[in-house]
C-alpha cells in the first residue's frame, strides 16, 4: 500500500513526530511504500537541524534526514515554516520546504493519507 | 490528473478559533487546497463550532481576526460546509450564530459523508 503522512506536531514535546516515524519504519518492512511525508502546523520544527538533543537521546530532524536520504520525499510547508523561522539555512539535508499543494497531491497519490499529532 | 476521480477531501475543525492555531492554519490548508479542483468539504465539530462564531472580536487576544474569510470558500465552490448539531446545542448556539450558511447534520451523518471520504484532514 502507498502511504502518505502527515505530521501536525513539533518534536520531543508529544509523542506524534516518533509515532509517525516508527509508523514507517514498520511499514517500510512490510514491504509497503512511504509516497511522501508533510510537515504541517509545529510539525515544520521536526526538521530543524540545529537541535542537539543529550547524547542517550534520539535525534529527531537526524532520523528523519536519515529516512530523507533513504529516497522518501520530505516536504515542509513553507507557510507554516515561514511563520516559525524554519528556512534552507536551518533544515537538514534530504528534506525540502515547498507549498500545500505538496500535501494535496500527496492526499491525492497516496492509498491512505495517515495523520500524527492534532493536539 | 485529467479523467481520475477527484479526491473527496474532508476538513474536519474540531478546536475552537483561538487558542490554538490549528483553526487558523486549518483555514490556510483549505483555501490553498481549495484551488486545486478537488472535492473538498469541511465540516465543525465539537469546538470547531466556535470558529465559525458571528460576531468575534480579537482584539483584547492581539490575534488576528480571520472568522470573515470563511465567506470566501463560497468563491472556491466550498459549499459542502458541515456542522454536528449536538456540538452546536452543547454550546448555546444555533446556525444563526454562524457567519456563513451551513448544514446542520446529526453526527451518525456527518460519520457517514466522512466514510465516503477519501482524506480526512484534522484541524
């Protein structure tokens, strides 16, 4: 099954960003296909390179650079990024920042569009 | 995208206008989806309902006031705009306390226009 998937919620503060993660990482297992990730509302902070999180910790925007970098197109809305100060010099590498349009055909090309993390 | 079925895309508003921006970015997601020839509908549940609320002043909040843009989803042929009578009941309003027209629905209704859905989209 194609899945596309929506992140609403920032990092570390709830548990949506690793749910959304673990959700892939299971269904890349399984065989299925990951046809895109959006980061929408807090979401766009999953990205932010900056954050140095202890050592014993995951680290959120590496992980999902890592899945980036596996060839799964990462997408962060630029109006939402715009309003939280997410821009080119503060992402990490394999994801890109683009418009909802991105998120719309994602709703559209994937078989089940999963969402993580509406407060 | 030319002969496919369009994709039925449902909005589903459920926190109240302020205190989150969730609405607000909800109302974003809509108007620039809402270009984009799909099915879309939204439909205000529980809190949800308070956004569309006549009459909000935000002033004192120093937020922005955007309740009026849900005039213009009429201008995107948005007009499958539900709201869950219970939730509206719960609150003390009626569909004349609404800025826009709406259908008023019973929520084993609304639950089945979303099985009909292709997307649901939470705000």
């Amino acid at each position: 099954m194609k899945f596309g998937i929506l992140i609403q919620d920032g990092p570390y503060n709830h548990e949506a960003s690793d749910s959304a993660y673990n959700f892939i990482t299971a269904a890349l297992e399984r065989g299925h296909t990951i046809q895109g990730v959006f980061f929408y509302n807090d979401g766009v902070y999953n990205v932010n390179k900056l954050m140095d999180p202890p050592q014993d910790d995951r680290n959120i925007s590496k992980r999902w650079s890592e899945l980036g970098a596996k060839g799964i197109d990462i997408v962060v809305c630029i109006a939402a990024a715009k309003r939280r100060g997410i821009n080119n010099d503060v992402i990490v590498p394999n994801v890109r920042i683009s418009g909802l349009g991105q998120l719309l055909e994602l709703a559209v090309e994937s078989d089940r569009l999963i969402t993580f993390g509406t407060g | 995208m030319a002969e496919k079925e369009k994709t039925k895309i449902m909005f589903v508003m459920r926190k109240a206008a302020h205190g989150s921006i969730y609405a607000y970015e909800g109302l974003e997601a809509i108007l620039i989806m809402g270009a984009f020839e799909q099915e879309i509908s939204v439909a205000f549940i529980d809190d949800g309902v308070f956004v569309l609320k006549k009459e909000q002043d935000t002033k004192s909040l120093g937020v922005k006031e955007f309740s009026k843009t849900f005039r213009t989803l009429e201008d995107y042929d948005i007009t499958n705009i539900y709201v869950d009578r219970e939730s509206l009941e719960q609150r003390g309003l009626s569909a004349d306390d609404l800025i826009i027209p709406v259908k008023v629905m019973e929520a084993g209704e609304i639950a089945k226009i979303m099985e009909g859905q292709h997307v649901l989209l939470p705000f």
